[in-house]
C-alpha cells in the first residue's frame, strides 16, 4: 500500500497538465492526498468528469481521496476601452462610472454599482493584481475620481481590488450557486469560498450544503482579516490565500498573518492549508528556487495541516515533479529535531470539554508510552480532528463507518482513515483497532497502540473512552 511517511498533507490543483486519469493516478502516488477543481475554470459538465475520474483512481488505489471544490467568487473588473486600452500616468486623474461607453484616456466604466456607492475619499483601487495603483479623490455615489500613484496600461476587463472597501456584494454570485449545488450533488467533501469578507458569507454556504461537505473560508481581503476570529468561528478550515492577500495588503505583512491565521486554526481545532505560489517557478521549470523550498518548509513547520499547489500541478510543465518536490519537502522537515520542538511550542491550552481532555490524555499517553499509534473511533470525524489539534508523535488512525467522513479527514494533519463498520462492543472496538493498525502498517505484533472512541458507540461528538491495547500473535489481543 502507498502509505504518506508524512503529517502535512498535499493538495493538488488539476487543470489541463494533469486532468486525466493517469495523470491523477500518478499525482496521487507521488504524495497528492486532496484534488482542487477550481470552478474558475471549469463548469459543472467538466466538475463532474474529473469527480468521476477521482473515485475511479480512489477504488484502484483502495484509499480514500479528498476532492476540493474552489468556486470562483465574485470578479469585479473595469469595463471596456475604445481602443482597447490606455496608459495611465502617475499623479493624473482618471474617472470610473457607471456609463457603459467604452472608455478613454480620463474614464472608464466601473460596471458595479455596489463598488460607486461603497467608494469614498482615501480608498485604493488596484488593478490588474496591484499593477495600477490609485486612490480616491471624490466619490458621489455614481462616480469616483481618483489619481494615479502607480501608472501604467490599463486596458478591458482587467480585474479591480479594493483593500479599503467594504462592499455590500454577497460572496456567491450565481454562478457560484449553480457550482455549489453541482457540487454537493456530484459528493464532493470540501466547497472553498472566494471572497470571503464576513461570517455570514460562510454561514451562508454552510445553510446550502447542510452536513454535505465541509466549508473552507478563503482568507484573502483585508475585510476577512479583520473579522478573523468570527469567521474562524463558523468555517470548517481556513486557507491562508496569499496570492490576493498580497495584492490587497503590504506584502511584507502576509508572513505575518500566514503565521496568526495558522496558530489561531490549531488552537481552535480548524484544519488550515497554506496556499499560492508556494513552488512557482516549478510551473516552468523543473527545480523549484532555493527560497521556495524553504517557503514549503516553513509552512510544515508552523504545523499546517496541508500545503497546496495551484499553476504547479494544473497548467505547469512538472506537474508530478512539483507534488514530488513539496513531498519530499515536508517529509524532510518533520524528521528534524526542530520540527517537533516547535510543534510543542505551539501547543494550545485545550478547551475545558471532555473531548479536550481525552485528546491530550491521549496525546500524554502516547508520548509516555511511546505507542505506536492512536486509533480514533470517529463518524463525524470530530474525534479525530481533535487528536490532529494536539499533533502528537504517533500516527493518527481514524476507523470511521462513514466514507464521507473518510474523504473530508484526507486534509487534516496526521489522519490517516479506513472505513469499517461501527463497533459492536468493547472487545470488538479493541480487536479490530489492533487488526487494522497492523493492516496499514502502523504497528506490529507486540506493539501498543492507544484506542479513544465515544461511548454509547455510534454518538456524535461523544469522544469519552481511553484505551490500551496489546496486539498479540493474531492480531487481535487487546489488554
């Protein structure tokens, strides 16, 4: 079996250099533990196709396989020019509007009126991803006149962002609805959101799939920043976005909110994936940059649960080289003496819940023991998101009767996951631990292992049972 010797997990994005089935096949062996279709570039038609050729590699390989859906967000853009564009110099002004002529060299149309009305005096407009950079001088609601700071060509559709405004615009656009629906359909597990600026836009998404998939927020906009910890409240996980974080903000801050994004998601028990241009140049090039590697290192460092490629692995030239690489990265990374001291350093205090406690007791007990590896008994999957929070030595099993569950824990640090029916009673809970433990490969005969599981079996969020078990010559001894 193609066990991960790894914590961190990979996502992958696909796109044409890896949309196939051989492709996916080779990308999950070569260390992709979850796929991202992004819905930027893709219908509902197309979703669906690579859905299916997901499954089909997850059946051959006999292990779960997470699939992400990114749907694309709200894309505000300039209007169009009569000759197609004009170059903008520093220190003059230029006028967006509502008036749907082609532009010229003193106006444009700005076809939002939700960003006319929300524009005020002071606020940055950046277009074409921070290339062109203005500020307001006048805004009257249906109009705003700004002057240049960063000149340049600007020319049709090219995109806006707006760090300092707060935009009366929701976080789904109707594309976005007919994806999502499409989506939980078709049985993704995880819906990332684009443009998250509030809780409620979480919580919005989260009232349409119901308990169908897990919600990932986005954090890209300054707005989503400041309101970090309500939206960390809602959402299942986090990405730290940081290509659009660093349009819309100093870039010399990202490192900084990088880190305080993924301290704040483990203390709460979120899974966080760090993501954007983490091995770019590999998208044309075979050996990532010196500081890329130690970019992907500092990620695994800091205890994310997963690291993502995007351009790499979608449209690059080494698609399986660039999952290759970050693979070898993160195994390298968690050998190192270092990595484990820092890892306990960041531990949180945990929440005064039984679930809390039993997690540390059995995180303490492992460590102690030096057992060979904590089974969790889980069908939501909480339990063993709340092992993964106090990232212990051990490997992390979860036996799980839900595949759903199964697929949706391929992204969190550490989990590993088999699907099996529930428990019946004590001994079975014990004795099927101890078998599939030395099935993946975890433990062998003689070793210990550490079982939690919620008693009554088969109660949500009942995590409440700590046990030792002694795997013996058939496998199945439990103390």
């Amino acid at each position: 079996m193609n066990r991960r010797s790894r914590r961190c997990k990979i996502l992958a994005t696909l796109g044409p250099a890896s949309n196939d089935e051989a492709s996916i096949d080779k990308l999950w062996r070569a260390g992709a533990d979850v796929f991202r279709i992004n819905m930027s570039h893709a219908n509902p038609e197309a979703m669906r196709e690579t859905v299916a050729m997901i499954r089909a590699v997850e059946e051959r390989v006999g292990q779960p396989i997470g699939i992400l859906v990114d749907l694309q967000g709200p894309k505000l853009r300039v209007g169009t020019f009569a000759g197609g564009g004009v170059d903008l110099l520093v220190g003059q002004t230029f006028c967006f509007d509502s008036d749907p002529t082609p532009g010229d060299a003193e106006r444009v149309c700005l076809p939002h009126p939700e960003i006319l009305s929300a524009l005020a005096p002071g606020h940055k407009l950046l277009i074409d991803d921070g290339k062109l950079r203005l500020h307001v001088i006048e805004a009257t609601g249906d109009r705003a006149l700004a002057k240049v700071d960063v000149g340049g060509r600007i020319s049709n559709r090219k995109g806006v962002s707006l760090p300092d405004t707060e935009i009366a615009v929701a976080a789904m656009t109707p594309k976005d609805r007919v994806d999502l629906e499409a989506a939980v359909e078709t049985g993704v597990d995880w819906i990332a959101l684009s443009f998250v600026q509030r809780a409620t836009d979480v919580l919005e998404v989260k009232r349409l799939t119901g308990d169908r998939a897990f919600v990932l927020a986005k954090i890209e906009k300054p707005q989503a920043i400041a309101r970090l910890d309500e939206i960390m409240a809602v959402a299942d996980a986090l990405m730290v976005a940081r290509g659009d974080l660093g349009v819309e903000m100093p870039l010399e801050k990202v490192p900084g909110l990088q880190k305080r994004i993924t301290r704040e998601a483990r203390r709460l028990g979120r899974p966080v994936v760090v993501a954007t241009q983490m091995l770019e140049s590999m998208i044309s090039s075979p050996a990532p940059t010196r500081a890329e590697v130690s970019d992907v290192a500092t990620a695994v460092y800091e205890g994310g649960d997963a690291i993502m490629l995007s351009a790499e692995s979608a449209s690059g030239k080494y698609p399986f080289e660039a999952v290759t690489m970050m693979n070898r990265i993160a195994e390298e990374v968690e050998q190192d003496n270092i990595y484990r001291s820092i890892i306990a350093a960041q531990r949180a205090a945990p929440e005064r819940t039984g679930a809390d406690a039993v997690a540390v007791a059995a995180r303490d007990m492992a460590e102690t023991l030096d057992l060979k590896a904590i089974v969790a008994w889980t069908s939501s999957g909480a339990t063993a998101l709340r092992v993964a929070r106090e990232r212990p030595r051990a490997p992390i099993l979860a036996l799980t009767p839900i595949r759903d569950t199964a697929r949706r824990l391929t992204a969190v640090w550490g989990v590993e996951s088999v699907i099996t029916k529930d428990a019946n009673d004590m001994d079975d809970m014990a004795n099927r631990a101890c078998k599939f433990a030395v099935r993946q490969g975890l433990a062998a005969v003689g070793d210990r292992i550490l079982i939690i599981a919620g008693v009554p079996f088969g109660t949500p969020g009942a995590t409440n049972m700590l046990r030792l078990a002694f795997i013996g010559e058939d496998g199945l001894r439990a103390e």
